[in-house]
C-alpha cells in the first residue's frame, strides 16, 4: 500500500515548496491539493462537512501552480489533484496544463477530479449544477484524446470541437491517471465510464465493504483491477488495515492548513505511524 497526505494549500498556510520538500523526505509517495477557484459569498451551498465554512476553502491556491513549485523541488512525489474541479475549467487548456505538468516532471501528475459541491461556484463559471456529472464525463472523455491522439477532435453534447493540435503529450502512458471523486450511489459507475482508479472520501463508515463492491464490478465487466486511493484517511493503524483487507492501494492523510510549526509535527506523526503499520 502506498501513503500519501493532503493539505489546502493557502496563502496563509506553509509555502507548496517546503511543504513538497518535507512530503518527501518524509516517505510519503503522493501530495494531494484541493481546488477552489472561489467561494459565493451567498453561500447557499451547505458546506458537506456541516458547520461554518472552513477558512482555508476562501484561500486556496491554484493547484496547477503551487504543485508546479513542488515538483521543481522534489524528484519522486506523485503530484495530486485532490480535486480538480473540471466542470469548472475549459478541458482544451486544463489538458495542455496537465500534459506539461506532467512534462516537466517526469511524469508525477496524478489526476483526481470530481464535480464539486458548491452550486453557485460551478454556476459563475457558466456550468449548470443539474447537468455538471454529464459535463464532467465529455471533458474528461476529450482531454484523453487530446493526450493520446495527434489530432484530436470531440463531438458532445456539452464539448465540442474539431480537429487540433496540442502538445506537449503527458509522460506517463497512455495519459496521467485518471481519479474519479465521489463515493455516492452513482459514483462507482462514474469511475467504472471514464476514469483509471477510484478516489472516495474516508468519512464514509461503509467504505471498505464500497470497495469490496467496487472490485467486484470490475471483475464482473472482465477488467483489471483499479487502484483505489482514500483521501482524507483516518490516521490510525484499525483503520489502514481495514482498507487494506478491503482492496485500497492509497491511504491519503490529511494535513492542517496551517504554517509549519503546526504541519511538521502532523507530517512526523503521520509518518511514524505508516513506520509502525509497515513493520507490523
């Protein structure tokens, strides 16, 4: 099993270059960052985790250019997307982005997305929340032939356009995994469409028994297996083994956004008890 953590990467919160750095001294494979391009200030959207909005969702940095600072830093950590919200991004330039993200380094980029919870976001940007799953399957169905093909061409419902050229293509073959977000009803059927690993939230309670279900429909449709990676994992070693025993490839815990003094300790915890696990 692989370990990696997630922080909301914030202009008040640890600079991405030393939190990079540290990641990977650290161990750890993977640095997942969330994404929010804004926040309504109507917020009529009730935030998923219930309560006040957190801080750091009005203050995140952009993800394509903070995990840029990272991976000019490191040499081995897997740069996260945890989430892209692709519904809310052009899938011609955010593919340009991601291929040369993943240019530069290396071949490193793991690409979550998912199409978000806050309607109002979504809305500003032109997208409209009742057909945002649908929107989000065209584009990620066109960034992969824009990846893969050297003319590629898209003729959706919601995506359309004609042949074009773009480069640079991503290192990794065929393309950067894909990771779908989500762990409702439909979710797994989202993943199985259009996406290369599942990338579910740790809170849900029945999530081992979710992957054991997930696995099974793979088998059933005479797939491989596909990695599963739990963002926001409880850090404890019941829990790791859980997931373990259920089929999850990826353990993702979670990081404070906050200045180092504060992430460094979390990070040194954390890493201790991934040592613990493994020696087990």
């Amino acid at each position: 099993m692989d370990f990696g953590v997630f922080m909301f990467s914030t202009d008040e919160a640890m600079h991405p270059r030393e939190l990079g750095r540290a990641v990977e001294d650290h161990g750890f494979d993977s640095l997942f960052l969330p994404e929010h391009t804004h926040i309504p200030t109507s917020r009529e959207s009730p935030y998923p985790g219930g309560g006040e909005l957190p801080r750091e969702y009005l203050r995140t940095l952009d993800p394509f250019v903070a995990l840029s600072a990272v991976a000019a830093v490191t040499e081995h950590l897997r740069l996260g997307f945890g989430i892209c919200l692709l519904v809310e991004r052009d899938p011609i330039t955010t593919a340009k982005e991601v291929a040369t993200l993943d240019h530069l380094s290396g071949g490193r980029v793991l690409f979550g997305v998912g199409a978000g919870w806050n309607r109002e976001e979504m809305a500003n940007h032109g997208t409209d929340p009742s057909t945002r799953f649908a929107l989000l399957a065209e584009r990620v169905e066109a960034m992969k032939r824009i990846w893969t093909q050297e003319e590629a061409s898209f003729h959706g419902e919601h995506v359309d356009f004609d042949d074009i050229w773009s480069w640079p293509k991503p290192v990794q073959q065929p393309h950067p995994p894909v990771l779908v977000g989500g762990e409702g009803p439909s979710a797994i059927d989202r993943v199985l469409a259009y996406g290369d690993q599942w990338f579910p939230r740790g809170r849900v309670r029945d999530l081992p028994d979710r992957v054991v279900e997930f696995h099974r429909r793979t088998e059933e449709l005479g797939r491989p297996r596909m990695p599963v990676s739990v963002f926001g994992t409880r850090p404890d070693e019941a829990t790791i083994e859980s997931y373990e025993e259920a089929g999850v490839t990826r353990c993702v815990f979670p990081l404070p956004s906050a200045s180092a003094d504060e992430v460094l300790p979390t990070l040194s915890s954390h890493a201790q008890l991934v040592e613990r696990y493994r020696g087990a």
